[in-house]
C-alpha cells in the first residue's frame, strides 16, 4: 500500500519503475507556474527537472490541461517507466497532483550515490469526495503565532485541505488587530478570568471567586 495521504480513490500498479534522475524535463503548457515552482523547490537541488517549452513529445514529465466539467480539484496521475503524465481540470488539480507526487517520491526508492530514486509505474485517479476538507486553529483561546500559522498552512498543502478556519476572537479575547479600534486588542485581548481552578476564578493570589 502506498503511503499517501489522504489515499486516492483509484491505484492500479501497472508494472515497472520509473528511474527519476538528475535529467528529466517538465513541459508546463500555460500559467502554472506557481504550482510548478512550488514542487521544484521541494525537490532536492541537484534532482529538480529542467522547464522546457517544446513539444509534450520531448518532455519526461508532461502536464495536460484537459478542461472538462467534472471536478476541478480531480487529477489523473500515470507514472510508466518513460515518464510522467499529469491530466487536469484546474491549476487546483495540478497543485494536488504534485502534491501526490512529492509523497511518493519521499518514499520511493533512493540510489546510495544520492543521484537519483525509483518510483513504481502506476495510475491514480482521484475526485475529491468533499468541497471543503478544513482545519480550524483556535488562537482565541490559545495563541500561536505567526510562524505556527505559516507551518500549519504548509502542511494543510501537503495533506490537500483547503479550508483554513481561523479562530480570532472569542470572550477569552480577541486576537485581531484593527488599527481603528485599538481597544479591541488592548483590552479585549486580556480577561480579568480563567477556568482554571473553577468557574471564573479571579486570582490566584487573593483567591477571590465571582
């Protein structure tokens, strides 16, 4: 079983590897760029693919804008031991397609010069079963910051959720700043209580209860 998350509707090993090497090319069609370069860079340097804009035909990894109306964050993805073909609806689509790539490179297997990795050739065909697939941080009542949130985002990329709830304000306090409305945060952002110790237990040093 791949380790792939979350698992694809469709696998279906067709036999062979695909060798990944330091030479490949990537022939992208149009307006994909940020995708594109968002998988590169998680590649090791001396392995990312070379961008060509020449004919599909020279290209190992090939990417194939397919403009139906089925769901626009569904992908095909076929691996055989010439290449790689990517079929999509939407730049969504292609973004979770690499995605899926880049799990199964970091778990193919490696060569022990570090030169290269092999994947097993195969076709995965996914149609997302639900629109918003979230994850909710509650900085109300726990604040984390800015690096968490960049982190978190991150991960939510590698794991395909694509709504982010964001918890900012609840009567613990109001996390938000706005400029016109400073006591929003100089004074909604600190609760004279906390549930620690009982039900709104005032001070811990004079031990006073409301």
């Amino acid at each position: 079983q791949l380790y792939l998350i979350p698992y694809p509707d469709q696998v279906t090993y067709t036999g062979g590897h695909f060798n990944w090497s330091s030479n490949l090319t990537l022939f992208n069609p149009s307006d994909f760029t940020w995708e594109i370069d968002n998988f590169i860079n998680q590649l090791p340097e001396t392995l990312r693919p070379q961008l060509v804009n020449s004919d599909k035909a020279d290209s190992v990894i090939q990417i194939n804008l397919i403009n139906s109306d089925s769901n626009p964050e569904g992908y095909r993805l076929e691996i055989n031991s010439q290449g790689i073909r990517i079929y999509i609806n939407t730049s969504s689509g292609l973004f979770y397609a690499l995605q899926t790539l880049n799990q199964l490179i970091q778990d193919a297997d490696r060569a022990s010069d570090g030169t290269g990795f092999t994947i097993s050739c195969l076709v995965i065909h996914v149609q997302p079963r639900f629109h918003c697939r979230g994850f909710m941080l509650d900085e109300a009542r726990h604040f984390q910051g800015k690096q968490t949130v960049f982190y978190l985002l991150d991960w939510m990329a590698a794991l395909k959720l694509n709504v982010f709830h964001w918890h900012l304000s609840d009567d613990q306090g109001w996390r938000l700043e706005i400029k016109n409305h400073p006591e929003l945060t100089t004074i909604g952002s600190i609760r004279s209580g906390t549930q620690t110790g009982g039900f709104l237990n005032r001070s811990v040093k004079t031990g006073i209860h409301q």
